[in-house]
C-alpha cells in the first residue's frame, strides 16, 4: 500500500511490492452475544406496557429481532415506514449506502408497532420520526431523535430489569434473530435476504446455534 501511494505520487515508477500477498484474516464466528428464547421473552414481557417510553421500547426491540435490523436503520424509520401492502403491514429500513430494504412485519411486531403510534398518536404525523426521545423523565415524547446511543442505554436498562446477566447491546438482537429462525429450521439464504447482507458468510456470523451444541456436548463430561 505505501509503495501504491508512492506510485501515485511518482516518487517511484513501480511497485516492487506488488506481487506480495498478506495472509487473509477469516472470522467464522461472530463476538455478538445472543439471547435464548426465553431470556428473549421474558426481556418482552418485562417491559412496562402502561406508559408511551414501555411501548416505545418494546416496539423497537421488536423490530430489531423480529425484522434483523440494524439499530441505525431502525431508529432513522419515519412513520411511513411502516405501510400496508396487501394484507400485509410492512417495514422499510434505510440500510447502508442509502440503500433501503423492506420486509413484511411479524404479526407479533405489528401488535407492538400499532399499540405504541395508537398510544402516541403519531399516526397523522407520517414524515415524522418513527422513534423518538421522551422529555427528561416526563414520559411524554418529543421531536428529538431516539439515537443509537438512547438506544443503547434503553437495552441496558430493560435487560437489567429483566435480570438479564448477558452483556447485550442493540446488535444482539440481530443475531438473535437469525440465530433463533436457522435453529428453528428455516433457510440461511432467506436470513440472508431478510438482514439484506450481500454474502452468507456474514449470516453465518450471526448463527450461534453452535453455542448450544458446545454446551451440551461440555455437560456430558461427568463424572
């Protein structure tokens, strides 16, 4: 690469280097931590329904694991971001590269998603933000964004109240999404698809299904 730069720059005429190659770094098992499906449920079920922040959180968990989306993604959604189609409600996520991704809703995330606009009356306001901050601890929402950082602070606080001992962040519930759709026998190309990678090998990254047999296997050393 510096030798490339200096060829640029017409220090030199050539690169001698140009025929070295480096050794290539593989990464086959991704470093997000997951959650079990239980931890995953009782992490929903823990939260709070009877004000707009405990809908508000709820809803977006739910459209990180149920849609695989990007935190990013998911808290720059505008209210027209989720629109009917058919029969259907559907998301669409504002991916990398302005680049956007749509995907049908769960009808478990649906019920979340409407139950939160009903309650906070966004539902006229379609060029609104989808998620946003709350007034100090007033619980009433504001027109500020709901950043990845808010973000991040909310998972910490609802997985602390969950009891929930794993160390997660947003992108846990990315991986476990996927991790939790290939265990229940689905396709990892159609998870591919669904995260809008460009590769299976970074699906593969989020499939901790290993974890599991890692476990089991560990347990039968008894003695």
């Amino acid at each position: 690469m510096l030798f490339d730069w200096l060829v640029v720059g017409q220090v030199v005429r050539s690169n001698p280097a140009s025929v070295v190659r480096g050794p290539k770094h593989v990464i086959k098992r991704g470093k997000t931590p997951t959650l079990d499906p239980t931890e995953a449920r009782r992490l929903f079920d823990s939260i709070p329904t009877d004000s707009l922040v405990g809908l508000r959180d709820r809803a977006l968990i739910g459209v990180l694991i149920y849609s695989f989306a990007r935190v990013s993604a998911a808290v720059s959604m505008k209210v027209e971001d989720y629109f009917p189609q058919g029969k259907r409600w559907w998301l669409r996520l504002h991916e990398k590269g302005g680049k956007h991704h749509e995907m049908p809703v769960h009808h478990t995330l649906e019920e979340y998603l409407d139950s939160y606009i009903e309650a906070a009356g966004l539902g006229i306001d379609k060029k609104g933000l989808l998620f946003r901050a709350s007034n100090g601890k007033t619980g009433i929402l504001s027109e500020r964004p709901f950043d990845r950082k808010d973000a991040f602070a909310m998972v910490q606080r609802r997985a602390k109240a969950a009891g929930i001992a794993t160390k997660i962040g947003c992108h846990t519930f990315r991986a476990t999404g996927i991790t939790i759709y290939l265990t229940n026998g689905w396709d990892l190309e159609k998870a591919q698809q669904m995260a809008a990678h460009e590769s299976p090998r970074t699906t593969k990254l989020y499939d901790r299904r290993a974890d599991v047999v890692s476990l089991d296997e560990v347990e039968k050393v008894v003695f």
